[in-house]
C-alpha cells in the first residue's frame, strides 16, 4: 500500500472514474451541472478515464435499422433534470431533427442515432476524460494512523504509467461479451458484439451459411440482418425454446424499471429478490420485440411458400460443439427432445450469448481486500452504490454496474442511469467530498 507523505503528496482530485461509457458520461453531465449551479461553493473535481480511443457503446451493434428498447425520455439527464441542456431533445434541436421527430411519433429511437446522441453528449464534457487511457490497478494510500482516505489509481497509456490520487472512484466499466465455456472467438466464431466490423471483413466473399445462436433481442437482430445482408446466404438460428419469447413491455411490468423500484428491491429480502428477477425477467431478458419477431415470421413463412427458404430456426435445440477449420467452421446442432445431432459446415457461427459483468473487486487491486462480501460472497453494495467497506477506508468506491443483486434489473441497463448518477453525486456531496482545510493546505504545499 502507498504511505501519504506531506511532501509528495499529489494533487487529490474528488473523484476519479474508470472508464467512459453511457453511464459515467451521465455521471460527468451531473457534475458539470452541478459545478456551474455550485455558486460560491467549490466545484467537484474530476477526471475519467477510458481505454478506447474515442467514445464507442456497442459499435459492433448499431444495425442500420435496429431501434432503441428504452424510451427516449430516459435519456442520461431527464430523469434528473428535465431542464437539462444535455437532454436528447436539445441534441435532436442541435442536429435539425426536433420536429421531424415529434412527427414521426415514436418513443424509440434508432439505435445508432442514440449512439450519435451519447457522442454528442459525450464531447461537450469531453475535457473531463482521457481516452487511450487504462486503469490497470487501485492502491489505498494508507496514513501514519492506518486509515485510508485517498486511492491512487494507476493508468496506462502510450506514455506509460502515470499515478492519480482521490478521494472517490466510480467504476463504470460497463459489460464483456459472454461466450459459452469452452468456446473461443475466431476468424470463423464471432460474439455479436463485434458483428459490424466482422461482417465488414467479409467484403468480397459470399458466405453461404451462418449459424447464430441464442434466443434474445440481439439474436433475432442479428439473423434478420444477415438474412438481409446476404441475400445467397442461409442463416440457422439455434435456440432452446419454440420459438423466440417476446419482451414484456406492457405499463405494469415496466414498473419494475421505475426509480422507486430500487428501493423497493433493495429493502426486499433474498427470497423476494428472486422472486422478483423470476417474474420480471421476461421484460429483459432472452426476450424480443413483438414486431420482429411477427417479421421473420413472416419472412420465413414467405420463402416455405415460394420453395426459397434461407431461414432456418432449429428450435427446442441447442448447439452442443463447435470446431473452427481453415475454411468453414463445423457446428453440431443437438435436439433437446430426441437427442438427434445435425451437423452444419457453415462460414461463419456467431453467438448471441450476451454478456457478464465486469468483477470490479478485480479491478481494484490492493483496494479490494477492504471491500466487504455478503454471505453468498458477492460485493456487498449500499443504496447509494457504494461498497461497503472496513471503517478503516474512507473513501467511497461506487459502482455504475454490477449490482443486480442488491439493486435490481436496471443495474446495467439505460433505464435508470440518470437517477442512479444524481444518487452517487448526492452521496458524495452528504459524505463530504471535498478536502478538509489540512488536505488542501498539504496539497497546495506539495504543488
């Protein structure tokens, strides 16, 4: 662990944040607006750090005609502040669009003008992040006492390691593309993440089966478009179920994407928890918008008429090997009910497995070992999703991700990240972000 000593001691900023995606650029909005409302106050102090070289969500996903799942009013500031400048309607008045999209009378965007939206927003507060830039590790900076009130984060880029001390961190590392165990991206096995940029790779060839495997939204995605994109080409979807469920996007269930919710999750006990997840994960998980799936219906049902079917649902199924070649990729295709095995030589298998996490604990190095675990060895998190940890660290280490089990289903999704922002802004805020009158007087010694 570092030892703080007054006569090399940093700068300290207030928060420091790891990485620089939907949500922590929601995260630096709350700040940039809460600094220009501060007044006479001291401004929070701040810098985000994040390893692409420029902002990306989910690049290898943004099909030209793919819309968004969440409306746009739930947006990275309108929940929290619905005069915002940085709200998604000032985006559309900035680009020209405003009134073209009241016309168009859809709550759901396209998914790549979201994307233009999170970008736009993104570069009015860009003088808070470093792009190409790594945290590799999280040192607790211990005093002569043994407590813990600053962490240095250390950060990798084309210059090297550079040391960065503060008070706070928030970790908002967002989600890596989940493969099944045993599998491995190739040339020939892709994750749907990168399907964009794979399918670019293609340019010149004519593949004449894919296999995409997995039953939600991007699945279905992902077989529509290359369906469309391939026009010679058979494309197999491979799932467990019948067919493919639909999302349950009625005004009951979507209560459970409510702010108050999280705190009705929150208090609830494990057994209600479960409970929860189980009646509710049909709003978000391994389910698909009505609308496409009424379309490949349709398609397939078309081409079983005209004798020119390329669509193939290998349904009740799962795919049970998968083995790469220099020129095709074998999947072996098993029935649930009969245990009969198809074998296909197809071009290419992508998986449409979802995704994990990131294991923040992981990522906090040295920091890690003063977090706190519950009986079932998760993190423990507080409402106002910071870490629990040992009296000994003082700092605050908030997550923007992760926690599902104490805060529900919008952990990781767009729905609540305005209002998940605002919370941690007003957690540091009530702990008392900014430094005592003795921190600043080392601080300013030491520059």
């Amino acid at each position: 662990m570092s030892q703080v000593q007054p006569g090399d001691s940093p700068q300290v900023l207030d928060l420091i944040g790891i990485g620089f995606g939907p949500s922590n650029v929601a995260m630096a909005i709350a700040l940039s607006e809460h600094d220009a409302d501060a007044g006479s106050q001291q401004p929070v102090t701040a810098h985000f750090f994040e390893q692409q070289p420029r902002f990306g969500w989910h690049r290898g996903m943004l099909i030209d005609d793919a819309t968004m799942q969440v409306s746009f009013l739930k947006d990275l500031v309108t929940l929290r502040n619905p005069a915002s400048e940085f709200s998604f309607l000032c985006y559309l008045q900035s680009r020209g669009r405003l009134v073209d999209f009241i016309n168009h009378k859809n709550l759901f965007p396209l998914r790549v003008e979201f994307h233009d939206y999170f970008e736009w927003a993104a570069a009015k507060v860009g003088e808070m992040v470093s792009y190409g830039h790594e945290v590799v590790g999280v040192t607790p900076v211990v005093d002569d006492g043994g407590a813990v009130r600053y962490l240095d984060v250390t950060v990798r880029s084309d210059e090297g390691l550079t040391v960065h001390r503060a008070r706070n961190v928030v970790i908002g590392t967002g989600l890596r593309p989940l493969m099944p165990e045993g599998v491995e991206r190739g040339d020939r096995v892709w994750h749907n993440s990168e399907l964009l940029a794979k399918v670019e790779g293609l340019e010149g060839a004519s593949p004449s089966r894919f296999v995409v495997v997995g039953a939600g939204q991007s699945a279905a995605e992902n077989v529509a478009y290359l369906h469309r994109r391939f026009p010679e080409a058979e494309v197999c979807a491979v799932f467990s179920r019948y067919g493919y469920s639909p999302a349950d996007d009625s005004g009951f269930a979507n209560r459970i994407f409510d702010p108050g919710a999280v705190d009705e999750y929150f208090a609830a006990p494990g057994n209600v928890k479960r409970r929860l997840m189980d009646y509710h994960g049909n709003t978000n998980y391994s389910v698909v918008d009505i609308d496409l799936i009424d379309d490949l219906y349709r398609q397939m049902y078309q081409e079983k008429v005209l004798g020119t079917e390329r669509l193939r649902f290998l349904n009740v199924s799962r795919l049970a090997a998968v083995e790469e070649k220099p020129d095709t990729v074998q999947a072996t295709v098993t029935s649930l009910v009969t245990g009969e095995e198809t074998v296909l030589d197809a071009d290419i298998v992508v998986f449409a497995t979802g995704y994990s996490p990131v294991d923040p604990l992981g990522l906090l190095g040295e920091a890690a070992g003063h977090c706190l675990r519950d009986e079932e060895g998760r993190v423990r998190v507080e409402r106002d999703y910071r870490i629990a940890t040992g009296s000994d660290l003082s700092c605050g280490i908030y997550l923007q991700g992760g926690t599902e089990h104490t805060h529900g289903i919008t952990s990781a999704l767009l729905s609540n990240t305005a209002i998940r922002v605002g919370e941690i802004l007003d957690s540091l805020l009530a702990r008392g972000v900014k430094a005592t009158s003795d921190e600043a007087r080392l601080v300013a010694d030491a520059s």
